[in-house]
C-alpha cells in the first residue's frame, strides 16, 4: 500500500504515514524526533535520506513516487527484516516538521490560549495511552521523583511468564508481550538511567538480552529485534554514563557473552564492544586483542559460517585499529591481505583518497569488480564508486563509460543512475545517447523497469506503451493521470481487460472490492464513468449467483 505526500512550496508535507508503523515504533520513533537524533536531513520530490543517531548512527532512505512513499530502508537490525523501524519513522516526523514550516509558531500560540484545565484534560486523554509521552512527562516534572525499579529482574521474569504458555509466547500474545515490556524499558528503566541506579540498569538490560537470547517466541511481526533494539539503546546509555569500574564489569560481560554461542544477541554484543562508548585505552587494547583471536577461530568454523564470520570480526578489527591509532602502515598492511572483503575495501579505497592516492583507489575498485564478477550487488557497489571518482578526477570519459556500465549491465535503468548520465552530456548530445541507450535497455530490461526513464524524459508514447504492456496496473495507477488527457482511451481499455479478466473467477469479497475500486479509478477518466457502468451492468446479467460480488457493485457510484 502506498501513503501520500504533499508538496508545499517546495517541501514534502506528509499525509497518512502513521499507519505504516505499529503504535509502539510509531512512539519511539517520535522520542528519537524530539530528543533531535534526526541528522543531515536532505528531501527533493523523490526522496528523503538522513542519518538517525541510535545506539550507533543509521542511514534511512525513503523513495517517493507520483508524492506517494514507495519504499523506506534503514540499515540497522531490525529493518533488515523488511519491516519499518523507528528510525523511519524519526525521519518522517523531521520531515513532517520541515513541510509544515510556521507549525511551531502555531503550536506555540496554542498553547499560550489554553487554559490550565484544558491541558488538564488533554493529558488524562493521551498519556493513558501513550507510555513514551507519559515517560517524557513524568521525567520533566520537578516535584515527582522518580520512582526506583526495583526489583527489576523479577518485573521482567514476570512480563514473560504473564503471556507463556508452555515455555512459548504464542503469536497472539507476542504483539502484547512486546509491547509490556517495552513499556516497562521506556518507563520505569529509563527514568532509572537518568537518575544514574546503573547498578540497577546494568542488572535488568543483562538479563534482558540473556532472556531474548533464549526466548521461545512467534515474533512474525519483529517483536524481538524491536525489544533488543530498545534494550541496546539503554546499554549504550548506560556505556557512555557508567563510572569507570562499572564500565570494567560492562565490558567483560559483554565480552563474557562472546565465549559460547549466541542466537539474535551476538551480533549486537559485537556492536556495543567495538562501537559503543569503551574508548578508555584498556578497552582498546582489550577489543584489538579480542578482534584478533576470534578472527583466528573464525577460519576453523565450517563453510556455511566461515566467510560470515571472518567478515564481521576483519571489520571490527579494522575498527579497533582506527580507534586505536595504530601506525597507518599497519593498518595499511591490514587492509591489503583482507582486500577481497568489502567493507575492507571500502576503507582502503578512502584511506587511498584521503592520501591523493587516487590511482590506487581505481585499482582497488576494479580489482573488487574482477573478483566479484558474479556478486551483482558488490559490483554495482564498487562501480557506482568508481563512477564517483572518475567524476571528481574529471575524466569525463571514464565516468560516461562506468555510468553505462551501470546502467546496462550491473543495475539495469536506475533512474538516479540515468540521471547522471543525462547530466554529462551537453544537451545538444542527449537526444542522441539517450536513443542509443533506451535501445540497448529495450533489448533485456522489462516495459516495467523502463517506465520511470520514459516518464522523466516526457517521451509520452514509449510510457504508454510500457505501462499497457504490464500484466498489472501498477504503470497505469502510477503514470495514467499525466497521460489521461490525450491517451484516455488506450489506459480505458487496458482497466477494462484487467477488470474483465479479474472477474473471469470467483474471489472473496475483498477480490470483488479491488475490481469495483478498478471501476472508481476508470470513472475518473474522459468517458471512463460510462465504460464503467456498462461493465457493471454486463456482470450483473452474467452472474447473478455471485452474491458477495453483486453487493459489492452495488457500492459503485459513478
């Protein structure tokens, strides 16, 4: 489902999008909005990036397309299972806040009218129901103190046993569980960290994570990366707080954990040793030694595991090193006998540029594409690299040529790709490279990839035809507005073989609602409100058994 957008004066105004998101991200995310984690925000009409500062800092891009959200991602742990996190929801906010521009002045105004019993009244409607402004509130009112947790291993023992059954949470106690809990992290946890009981912190968060480490649960809808990624935001509070000989008793638990194996916690442990606060030269000798002999027992795993593992601990070897500041010629040394791993090359590649070595640079690229030929996704990476410092060296040709690459080859019709290549040639050239391109695209890409090309360069005749040619309407929902005044006719005929064929079959009664919604959509065209009623008309004579689709053409208004 796709949720809208608005542009206003050149900002994006952003309409709908909470439902993207469960209650309890939608609350956290505006926690991270307020406490201002939202950095770097950039937005144009088809996108917004930003990074997110939490336990560490996150990249979060959102695509738009027709003012619609198409797709949102974040790297941290919990979008990786496609699901939408509270850092997206953080940016959207920011973004929300940029389009609506004098809204702190309203609010402002707001407020100073409101009466002392309004806000009264306004506070017992919304904090029962939301525990993350009730924290927010409770913590910013000087006359109450804030209430100690204890016990706190015993409130946490006692959220999981309240919905196990059979040492299992089933899945429709999985979305409650999580959200108790998390309510208990946001509340009494936090207001424990601010008033500095770290002892007490450092005792609940630990078996927090032991506790989802074990935990036997149905988490189809993400509720144990949305706890861990609540629980690693107190860890990495309670890191950077912590008096020095607590911060000992952190680091080696967490090093502790490392010593047997883990299930979903291991990686985050990883994560809190090398990139949280534990900056402390101890600690850094101690990660440099770590890194090292688990890379070691990393090259005796079994395959399957091998390469995953050796590539995160090479990583956060490099990390310790750079923290370190260990001699450049070390790092450099490191750096070339772990070249084919990419993270590794990456550093290299701008350690390199940082030195006006940029020759070296393109080698290293190149040499990464050889290697990885059969890898699409490092490729692209590596020559989108490329690209970028052919670029910035002026080598306009070079650039062209890698730009090419990409386009045909390594990720066939990227739009942001197309662009730039539309950008270097002067526009007396374009139309020419332009053909010679779609042509070459033709022969290999789908109608349905190259739409977004035709779209941007106006060639009106190509869209059509490439969104006709789709097995769905995607291309006529997303590009039909723009073209319904000279090509009604041929998208009309495509809603009315689409809708035809759909109800060549009996469905459910929600298949029969996406047929009639066809008919709404074809009634907003030239003529398409009359095509519609007589498909209407047409399935009522041919099926007059079909009762749940009889009741649904009914709701049909032209």
């Amino acid at each position: 489902m796709n949720y809208q957008f608005r542009i206003y004066g050149g900002d994006l105004m952003v309409m709908d999008w909470e439902a993207l998101f469960r209650s309890q991200i939608l609350d956290r995310g505006y926690a991270y909005y307020l406490d201002g984690a939202v950095r770097n925000l950039q937005q144009t009409a088809t996108q917004l990036t930003a990074q997110v500062q939490g336990s560490q800092r996150y990249q979060v891009a959102i695509t738009l397309q027709a003012e619609e959200v198409q797709t949102m991602t974040c790297d941290c742990p919990y979008a990786a299972g496609q699901r939408n996190c509270k850092h997206m929801a953080a940016v959207l906010f920011a973004a929300e806040e940029t389009a609506t521009g004098d809204g702190d002045d309203l609010m402002t105004n707001l407020i100073a009218q409101a009466t002392t019993e309004q806000m009264r009244d306004f506070l017992r409607l919304v904090l029962p129901h939301n525990p993350t402004l009730a924290t927010l509130f409770r913590n910013s009112s000087p006359t109450e103190p804030v209430r100690p947790i204890q016990p706190t291993i015993e409130v946490i023992d006692a959220i999981c046993d309240q919905y196990t059954d059979q040492d299992f949470i089933d899945y429709e106690n999985a979305t409650p569980f999580a959200d108790e809990l998390l309510t208990y992290l946001d509340g009494d946890l936090t207001a424990a960290l601010r008033a500095h009981q770290d002892q007490d912190v450092f005792a609940a968060v630990s078996h927090l994570f032991l506790v989802l480490d074990q935990l036997e649960i149905d988490d189809s809808d993400g509720e144990v990366m949305m706890l861990l990624d609540a629980g690693t935001t107190l860890w990495t509070q309670l890191i950077h707080q912590a008096a020095l000989p607590l911060k000992r008793r952190l680091f080696d638990w967490l090093c502790t954990q490392l010593q047997h194996p883990l299930n979903v916690i291991e990686e985050t442990v990883q994560d809190l040793l090398f990139n949280a606060d534990f900056t402390e030269p101890e600690f850094r000798t101690a990660k440099l030694a770590l890194a090292n002999d688990a890379i070691r027992r990393a090259y005796h795993l079994p395959d399957w595991e091998r390469d995953g593992q050796v590539d995160r601990w090479t990583d956060l070897q490099l990390k310790a090193m750079v923290s370190a500041e260990v001699a450049d010629a070390d790092i450099e040394a490191f750096c070339r006998a772990n070249v084919t791993r990419q993270r590794i090359r990456d550093y290299y590649v701008d350690f390199c540029l940082q030195r006006h070595r940029p020759q070296e640079a393109i080698a290293l690229l190149q040499e990464g594409k050889r290697v990885n030929r059969d890898l699409a996704g490092v490729v692209c990476h590596d020559s989108q690299r490329l690209a970028t410092i052919y670029q910035q060296l002026g080598q306009t040709a070079n650039y062209r040529q890698e730009l090419w690459r990409l386009l045909t080859t390594y990720d066939p019709a990227n739009l942001d790709d197309f662009q730039a290549y539309r950008a270097a040639f002067q526009a007396s050239e374009w139309p020419a490279q332009r053909q010679k391109l779609l042509t070459t695209l033709k022969a290999h890409v789908a109608p349905a990839d190259l739409a977004p090309l035709y779209a941007h360069e106006k060639l009106e005749q190509p869209l059509l035809q490439a969104i006709i040619a789709q097995d769905d309407l995607a291309g006529v929902r997303t590009y039909g507005p723009a073209l319904k005044t000279k090509y009604a006719k041929q998208i009309l005929q495509k809603y009315v073989t689409t809708a035809q064929q759909a109800m060549r079959t009996t469905g459910t009664r929600q298949h029969y609602r996406q047929v009639v919604a066809m008919l709404r959509e074809m009634a907003t065209y030239p003529n398409g409100a009359i095509q519609a009623q007589q498909l209407v008309s047409e399935w009522q004579q041919a099926y007059p058994r079909r009762t749940a689709m009889l009741d649904e053409l009914a709701k049909f208004e032209p």
